[in-house]
C-alpha cells in the first residue's frame, strides 16, 4: 500500500548529497533541499503539491481528474523494465533551496558551477534566443532575449504560465497528448512540476533556438516536468531539450511531456539530446498536431540513462501537414534499453511522413525500434517512408525492428526498409593497430553510422550529439 505521505520541510533535508566523480558534473556538491513530498500516489500527496505550489483551483482539480485515471488505468503490457520502479518510493516533488533567477549570477555558486560544466551558460550566450534550466520540479533560471521581446512571443517557466495565461493554458494543455491515453500519461498530468511554455503570435519566426535542460539531482526522485508550444498561423521555431543527471548509487524516474500545438502554415522543429546517466529510468512522451500545410520535425538523441523509452508523435490533421522524425538510440551496457521509436497519424489528404531510425547496441545493451503509421480512409494521396538501421557492436548486445502499419486509405502510399548490421572484430582491430582505443573506434563507428540523418540538421545540433556520443563510449561514459 505504500507509506502515508511525508513532507520534509529544509531543516530535514540537510544532508550533502554526493555526486559522482564519475559524473559529468564530476564533484561532491552541497545540496540544499526546501521540501521534498513522497509517499503513496494518493489524493492527500495530491493535494499537498497543489497546496505546495499555490496553484488555482482548476489545475487542482485537473490533477486530481488525473490521479482517477491513473488509478483506472493497467500499466501498459509493452513498457519493458519499467515495472521495476516502485512510484511509491520515489520523492514525488522536490523542491531545491533556490530562487527563481533571470541571470546565472543570480544562482548559487554550487548550481551555476554545475551548469557551467554542462555549458549552458556558453550556449546561451553564443546560440540561443531563450533558454529556461529545471532542477529537479522547480524552474531555476529563465532567460529570454531581445528578439523573443520583439517578437511578441511568449516564453516562460509552465508553472508561470499556468496563472499568467490561464485561458491560454486551459485551452491546449493536455489536448494533445490526453491523460486517458496511458497508464504513465495520466501519474504525469498528477505529479506534473516545472516546463516550458511558448507561444508564437501569427506569423512570429524565431530565428535563434529556444532550449529548455531538466536536471535531476538526487536519487529515489521523479522529475515530471511539462513542455507545451503553441505555434500561430505562419510562425517558426526550433526548440532545444537537454538533460542530464549524476551518477546515482539508486535510480530516479523521469515522466516528462511534451505538447505541441502546430497552426497553418507554421513550423516546429523540436530536438532532444538525451544524456541521463546511468541511473535514470526515462519515460517520455512527446506528440503533436500539424493543422493545414503546418509541418513539424522531431530529432531524438537519445544516449544515456538506465531505460528510455519514447515514441514522438505526430497527428497530420490538416491537408498537406508534414511530419519528419529522426531518432538516435544508443544502448550501452548491460541492462540498458533503449525502445524508442515515432508515430505518424495520417488524418487529412496529402499528408507526408518521413521516419528515420538509428539505433546502436553494445556491451549487453538492448535497442528496439517501435513505431506506427496510421493512414485514415479520407486521408488521400498521403505519403510515408519508414527507414530502421540497426548496428550490433559485440555478440552480447540485442537489437529489434517492431514497426505497425494500418493504412485504411488506398490511395496512400506507404513504405518500410530496415537493415541489422553487426560490427566485425577486423574493424576494431584495425583501429587498434593505429593507436586507436576500444571507446574511441565505437565511438567513430557509430558516428560514421549516423552521418547520413546528420545532414541537413543544425550545426549546434550535431555538435553537441556528436560530443555526446564520445562521451557515452569512453570511460566516463561507462561509469553511468
């Protein structure tokens, strides 16, 4: 039954937690908690979230809507490895002993430290437009720089949006991915904390990235943060996720969402560079809608963690909508999986779908692509190509191709390749000949097997997947 619900206020929560020297964040940092929530996923933990953060009255009543379906709802028969996590054990909501800054300088030096070593602050300078950084179920920092002012557009924290715009809010939230849909949907829109909420005026083009990065800090805690765009007739923009965690002796759990809402005409580009460590358990659930010739393309990196599992979705509700997802999924190591995949609704005439997959095991990892295009009858004349590549870098490693197609419409074409490649010793030896170590000959492989959906993608994009990957195959990589 689990336990009843407890709340640590700061004078419990005075520990140190340690952070891996094998981390990314590579040190020892203090840790400094002002309420962590865990117990049993009931009402009463429910309500003392709401309680805890001062939200209106409908959002209440929306997570407690939220808490009835998941209560009805069977844990989905497809969802390997998640089982394992026991909800009731995780710290719900846990908010850090720091103030919502608006310049890093603003932060204390223990968490601007950290995201220096991850190079957000560089980045925001250099390259991006906006960015806002979530540390563990509270938005630390946001920035938001001239040419969103100009603009009009709208960018900030989802807790702040929730009762600054609550018309707005009330109108797409949870409309694109509803909590019915499944079992970790619905503890999402219960335990929600913390996000992102853009909204781009008609006809609004944000030419520099906007970029939201999830930190989660300590072990034995959820992080459930909620993304939501909302892009008027004829907009643009190209959103950036980053995530990352130190290496934890237990594991944490990640529910995250993202909802994207996408008008006539308009473009969205979202990418993610997925980097937990190797304690993380991440569940992420991501799907949008295109309205008439609107077009949306999502890129998946997904590197780290301990199990991923994702599936970016789009819903081509209007005539001549398009959708293009690119997905990159590196299992390494034993007991790591990586099922991921994408969904294409076809709903309205000439839609276009174009799936491509890349998916890497080695070291005993398993990688799993599981995807689905639905063409609808009345959806004429729509167009989809589906591509799974598969690369095995040991004999102890798995990979599998589990793509669905329902095509009710048979004006439709629709299309599927998908290859299994296995990694010869004579590859790594003939590196190792050159001076070239194991981590490093993996990790050009993998990068020479990627390089065709590298192109055509923005330059930061792959600088930093990349980098990413060196990481994931040298000894730090391995550590988590």
């Amino acid at each position: 039954m689990g336990e009843p619900v407890r709340v640590a206020r700061e004078r419990e929560l005075r520990e140190v937690i340690e952070l891996s020297e094998g981390s990314v964040l590579g040190r020892v940092m203090p840790y400094p908690k002002e309420i962590e929530i865990r117990g049993r996923i009931s009402r009463d933990l429910i309500e003392e979230i709401s309680r805890s953060k001062g939200e209106p009255e409908w959002m209440r009543l929306l997570r407690l809507k939220a808490l009835e379906t998941f209560e009805k709802l069977p844990a989905p028969n497809w969802l390997e490895g998640v089982e394992s996590v026991d909800l009731d054990e995780i710290a719900a909501y846990v908010r850090p002993k720091v103030e919502a800054a608006e310049s890093w300088d603003q932060l204390p030096d223990w968490l601007r430290d950290a995201y220096a070593k991850l190079g957000l602050p560089e980045a925001e300078a250099k390259v991006l437009s906006g960015l806002t950084a979530v540390f563990d179920s509270e938005n630390v920092i946001t920035r938001v720089k001239e040419e969103l002012k100009k603009k009009n557009v709208v960018f900030l924290s989802m807790d702040e949006a929730v009762k600054r715009y609550p018309d707005l809010v009330k109108e797409y939230f949870g409309r694109v991915f509803p909590m019915a849909d499944h079992k970790f949907a619905a503890l999402h829109y219960a335990l929600w904390s913390g996000g992102a909420f853009v909204y781009l005026p008609p006809g609004a083009k944000v030419i520099n990235p906007v970029e939201a990065f999830f930190l989660i800090g300590s072990e034995m805690e959820g992080q459930f943060e909620h993304t939501l765009i909302v892009a008027d007739e004829g907009s643009y923009i190209h959103f950036i996720e980053g995530c990352a965690a130190p290496v934890l002796k237990k594991f944490s759990f990640h529910d995250g969402m993202v909802e994207i809402y996408a008008k006539r005409r308009s473009e969205v580009h979202f990418t993610t560079i997925q980097n937990w460590s190797g304690s993380i358990v991440n569940f992420n659930n991501k799907r949008a809608i295109a309205e008439e010739e609107a077009s949306v393309e999502w890129v998946e990196g997904s590197i780290g963690s301990r199990i991923t599992l994702t599936y970016p979705t789009t819903v081509l509700k209007g005539p001549g909508a398009r959708t293009k997802n690119i997905s990159i999924g590196i299992a390494n190591g034993p007991g790591k999986i990586k099922d991921v995949g994408a969904k294409a609704i076809h709903a309205a005439p000439n839609t276009r779908s174009l799936i491509i997959s890349k998916s890497i095991s080695s070291g005993g990892g398993i990688a799993t692509y599981r995807g689905l295009v639905k063409v609808l009858r009345g959806a004429t004349n729509s167009l989809s190509h589906v591509q799974c590549d598969s690369l095995i870098l040991d004999k102890e490693s798995r990979a599998y191709t589990l793509p669905r197609n329902e095509v009710d419409e048979p004006t439709a074409e629709v299309t599927h390749e998908a290859t299994v490649g296995r990694l010869g010793e004579d590859q790594l030896f003939y590196l190792a000949s050159r001076g070239v170590k194991e981590g490093e000959a993996k990790a050009m492989i993998v990068s020479g097997f990627i390089r065709d959906v590298l192109r055509g993608l923005p330059l930061e994009t792959v600088s930093i997947l990349l980098k990413v990957i060196e990481l994931e195959f040298s000894e730090l990589g391995s550590v988590g």
